[in-house]
C-alpha cells in the first residue's frame, strides 16, 4: 500500500469510529476553545519548533477532532513526533493520529472510552507535534480552521469538540458537537528577523537626530519612552546618565532587538536641562553662565552644550538662559522649546 493510500485509510478509519458516536443535538449555547501555539516565533533554516495543541471548555468533553495546518512548503514534520496527552477523558480513550505532510495537515482524534468521568477541559493539552524549518517564511500560520468545525450545516466537519450530557460517561445520553469554538492560532517567522528601528511615537513632538544619535522633543518631567519606540519586535530601555536620571539630559536610550541584544544606542536630550537631573530650573543657568564666562575649563560636555542651545544659534551664551528663568518663574507660556529645531 502507498503512503498516499494509507493516509487515505487512516483518515476514513478515524471519521468512521467518529461517525459511531451519537452526535445528537448540535449545541451552540456550550462553548469551546483550541488554541494552538508554538515553542518559537522566529526560527532560522534547519531548526525545530514544538507545536502545542490545547483545549478549554465549559462542557464535559466527548469524542475530539482536530486538524492543524501548516505550510508544507516551509515546514518538515519530524517523523513520530505526534504526541497526544495521556492525561485525557478519565478511564482513557483511543486516539488516532494521522499525519498528511503532503496537505500539511496534523490531525488528532481521541474517542474517549466507557467507565471513566468525562473532563471539563482548562487550558488542557490534546497533542503536541514538532515541525523543522526549511525554507525562509515571513509570519508562516499553524493553525486550526473555522470553516473546518462539524456542524449542522457541515456534516462533514472535521473539526470538533464533542460533550457529554454529564461526567458519567457511562449514563450520558447525549454526545454533542456545533458548540460555539473559539480558535487561537499561531506563526512563525522562518528567516533572520528584520533589524529593529527607533520611531518616534504618533501624535508625540519626539525627533531622532540619527547624525548626533541624539533625540530630543522630550518635555521635561515626561518619560522619554512614551516618544519612541522600536518596530519589528524589538524594544526600548531608558539607561540612566550620572545624575542618575533616565529621563534627564544624557541618559542613554538603547535599542533592543527581540532577543534583548543592543543594537543601537542614543543620548537623551532635554533643552534646558543642563545638568542633567530631568528637570529645568534656576539650577540650569549656573554651567551656562560658567561657561560663557569660562570661569570653569570645559565645563560643559558636547551633549550638555546641545541642551544648553536653547535658541538653537549654534552658540551657548547668556541669552540662553533667559528661556529657563521665564519657563522657572512661567511668566512666559512655552518659553522653554521641546524641540528649538522644530520648523
């Protein structure tokens, strides 16, 4: 017998011990969930990926079906990795495992056995089955398909998730399928994933100087990170500067990919906030006029130089500090400029 013919086989096999249960009602009041979900979301070529399969329900589960797809085309099943629960429907049951690689289908039936107490399911694991990546995918599906759930309208279903009337599996008379499914799939990118990139958030004045690695457009006494963020999966992390502050002028904002490795670094920027400490105040007019008098030899770091630029002339002089005291003592509305860049 071929492959083909036998895959054949075993799937007739399995709808025909399902066709003995008595599906006698069709319940949409009960309520069911499979969720399917994978052991990684981003693989590279030639690694394996456990999928697991689990199921939750509000009734006391009766004979289970249920088919998970997968692209054959990026996906090898690893043979004999078909694994169904052994903590499943009480006295036990008979399970069925069929494995089509050619339609990238992995589908599992368990026909619960007389004298047990049937189960209501939490989040309980059905099977679980691994796959190897072959070939390069973006966002590649796992899952599990409405249009495949048995109903009273699609008889032949192959998707279903039965109940018993009662826990006595012995005394229930009726074994039900239709129930309302909610379905919880997965996917997994196969591939190098791309780099992350900072942007600056919608609706926010944030800017990247990608030139200084500077950003800057942050008000003062705000957290920086409601102005950035990372795509492709990646993350942001405010560092703190020596002041201690990791909202204050020099605190380091790193960019992290998924995996949480650094992949880039920029320095916090608020105008205003020369010494560093997130806030603006009188405080801040005393390393500018000691630099503008040059009582105090370098007294002022480039980042700190930048931040003192509140007029944005390109040069730092007393005239700088005026937009502090007026944004101190708010006798000016918005003296002090998030961005003095800004068109």
């Amino acid at each position: 017998m071929t492959k083909a013919k036998k895959a054949i086989s075993v799937v007739l096999a399995v709808v025909m011990i399902a066709g003995l249960f008595a599906f006698g009602a069709f319940a949409a009041d009960q309520n069911a969930t499979i969720a399917v979900s994978a052991s990684e979301t981003q693989v590279e070529v030639g690694a394996t990926v456990t999928v697991t399969v689990a199921a939750t329900t509000d009734y006391y589960a009766a004979a289970t079906s249920v088919p998970v797809y997968y692209d054959a085309a990026a996906f090898d099943l690893v043979p004999d990795s078909v694994t169904p629960s052994t903590d499943l429907y009480g006295a036990g049951y008979t399970d069925t495992a069929i494995n089509t690689t050619e339609a990238g289908c992995v589908m599992v039936a368990f026909i619960p056995k007389a004298g047990g107490t049937a189960q209501q399911l939490n989040n309980t694991t059905l099977f679980t089955f691994q796959l190897t990546a072959k070939a390069n995918a973006q966002a590649s599906p796992i899952a599990t398909k409405a249009e495949d759930q048995k109903t009273a309208t699609n008889i032949g279903g192959k998707l279903y998730l039965g109940a018993y009337s009662t826990a006595d599996v012995n005394t229930a008379t009726v074994t039900a399928v239709g129930q309302e499914f909610s379905l919880t799939n997965t996917a997994v990118t196969i591939g190098s994933a791309a780099a992350p990139e900072l942007v600056v958030t919608e609706d926010t004045t944030g800017y990247i100087d990608e030139a200084r690695k500077y950003v800057y457009g942050v008000k003062a006494g705000d957290e920086a990170t409601a102005y950035f963020e990372a795509t492709n999966g990646g993350s942001i992390e405010m560092v703190a500067n020596e002041a201690g502050a990791t909202n204050g002028t020099g605190a380091q904002l790193q960019l992290k990919s998924a995996d949480g490795s650094v992949v880039d670094t920029y320095t916090l920027i608020i105008f205003g906030d020369v010494d560093g400490t997130g806030a603006v105040d009188a405080s801040d007019t005393l390393p500018i006029m000691q630099y503008v008098a040059d009582s105090v030899a370098n007294s002022l770091s480039d980042v700190q130089l930048f931040a003192a630029d509140i007029d944005a002339s390109s040069a730092v002089d007393a005239s700088d500090t005026l937009p502090i005291m007026q944004y101190v003592a708010d006798s000016v509305a918005n003296a002090l400029p998030v961005n003095p860049y800004a068109a």
